[in-house]
C-alpha cells in the first residue's frame, strides 16, 4: 500500500546517463528492462527519458507494454493475441513448438534454457523449434559466463544476434555479444525514500508491542503495511534504524538534536541498495521494487 507521507523520488537524468555509459561502455544493441514497472521507478516515464539511448525494451508481458507502447521483447511465456503483439510490436518469447504455432509468420525470440530451468528450450530442442518459427534472436536468463557459453555453443551458428548479459553480467565483455538487457543497472542510484518524524518522545520503561528499550524514539507514518521492516535509516544524515514496525507507524532511533518534522531517509544519500539488500537478506532488485512501492512517486530531472 503506497503511503501519501512517504516520498519517492525517481531522478530520470540519472537513469539516462547509466543507459548512455552502458551503451557506449559495451558498443552494442541496449535493450532496456522495464518489466514490474522498471521495477518500481515508473515504466512509462523511464521509457521516455531513455528512448533516444535504447534500441528497443524488455517487458515481462504483453501487459507491460500494452501500457508503454514501445516496441520490444517480452521475456515471460506468451500471453495474449499474436495480432496485439503484432500491433504492439512485440517479439514474444518461445520455446515450445505449440507457442511456435501460435506465432506462425510472426518474429519471435528463442528462449533457450541455459541452466535457469525455468521456461526456455533445452538446447537439443532448438533445432525443431527453430524450424517452425520466424526467428528474429535467441536469448537467455544468464548470471555466469557457463552460461553464455552455452548460448554461445547452441546457437552462435545461426546467423541471429544473441544476447545473454543483464546486470550481473556487464562488467564481463565477453558476456555482452549482440546486445545487453540491463535493468537494476540502469536504476540504482536513481531513486530516494524519504518521510518525517512525526513525533519525537522521551520514554519510560517498555516500548511499543515488542517491549524494546530506548530512552528516546522518533515515530514515522509508515509500516508494514508500506512494506517497511525493521533496518537502517538515516535521520539528519545520521545512521539510525527502525526498532519496531507496526502495521502503519513505526519506532525510529533518533539523536539528541532530532525533532518533530525531521526528514527520515528509507532509501538513498549512500543507504543503497545494496547495504539494503545485505541486511535484509534480499536481492537489491527487491530492494528497489518493495521501497518503490512504499509512497507516492515523482519525478525530477537529477538531484541537483
């Protein structure tokens, strides 16, 4: 549930300048991944500020880009009407013969399963497949270079462009083949999750449901609800941290100096996610999709 006290700001001028040092670091096709609203920031408003850099985007769904409207790659299984892809110029994601049927006469991407398991093709069923569609490139969900090799062994001979190398894999040249499909790449760094104290009390004995023990507290509008858990903060750009969450309120640390209308940092001014994602015990990914979520989103160029 997203929070009107909880602020979350998307700095659009960062993201575009990662998608340019990206693409001209690599020198190949950039194929933006904006699926789960690129993840979080806002899918329609981050396909505006890098459509000059991109060369086309990466969705999940027909769903996903029904909404941005612009041409491009839908990783998940196949949804949908085969002619609102066409409309939508959308290459679907193959790797069974039935989804080639479905597609006939229409380009589409290979999904190759290079050790994800999860939906692609086994490398001895390519040729078959391949057979039965229009194929446009062959892909695969990579976060070793085994993997790309595999990619590579399976399909390098083919005459269509591969691509392999999302995040985890950018910092590899050989990973990058024909294009690259950053996403988290793209947008850490580019966002900031603010509210305030809304008060600030001394304290007497046990606090809050759990008992703890603090002689002072600061209290923020934001809980659980808002997907908040207890970790680390920064109050007046002191690290602080979230002793207690409830439902939609919740206990902060707080100095001496801290009062009431305070700004309280959730996300950003060197709490990444990355220490987020480290305490947490997540992925940064979710990181940026679940503090995305916490409030009411807007937009600045960079942060100045």
């Amino acid at each position: 549930m997203r929070s009107p006290l909880v602020d979350v700001v998307v700095a659009l001028d960062q993201v575009r300048a990662a998608a340019e040092s990206i693409k001209a670091r690599t020198g190949v096709r950039l194929l933006p991944v904006i699926k789960a609203d690129a993840y979080g920031l806002g899918a329609s408003a981050v396909a505006d500020a890098i459509a000059a850099v991109a060369d086309e985007f990466v969705y999940f769904s027909v769903h996903e880009a029904r909404e941005v409207r612009r041409a491009g790659l839908a990783l998940g299984p196949p949804d949908g009407d085969p002619a609102e892809y066409r409309e939508l110029r959308l290459r679907p994601a193959v790797a069974s013969l039935s989804e080639a049927a479905r597609f006939r006469g229409h380009q589409v991407a290979i999904k190759v399963d290079t050790g994800m398991q999860r939906f692609g093709c086994r490398a001895e069923q390519i040729d078959e497949l391949a057979a039965a569609c229009e194929v446009a490139d062959y892909f695969c969900h990579a976060v070793t270079l085994t993997a790309v090799e595999k990619l590579q062994a399976a399909c390098g001979h083919r005459g269509r462009p591969l691509h392999a190398a999302a995040t985890a894999l950018l910092h590899e040249p050989a990973a990058w083949l024909d294009a690259v499909r950053p996403g988290l790449a793209l947008y850490r760094g580019a966002v900031r999750v603010t509210t305030r104290l809304r008060a600030v009390r001394e304290t007497v004995g046990p606090i809050g449901y759990t008992g703890f023990d603090a002689g002072r507290v600061g209290i923020i509008l934001a809980g659980y609800s808002n997907l908040l858990a207890p970790g680390p903060v920064l109050v007046n750009g002191r690290p602080q941290r979230l002793l207690e969450v409830g439902m939609n309120t919740s206990f902060v640390s707080v100095a001496a100096s801290d009062r009431e209308g305070d700004e309280v940092v959730l996300l950003g001014d060197g709490l990444d996610v990355a220490a987020l994602a480290t305490h947490h015990n997540i992925r940064p990914h979710e990181v940026l999709c679940r503090y995305c979520a916490m409030g009411m989103r807007r937009y600045v160029g960079s942060w100045g």
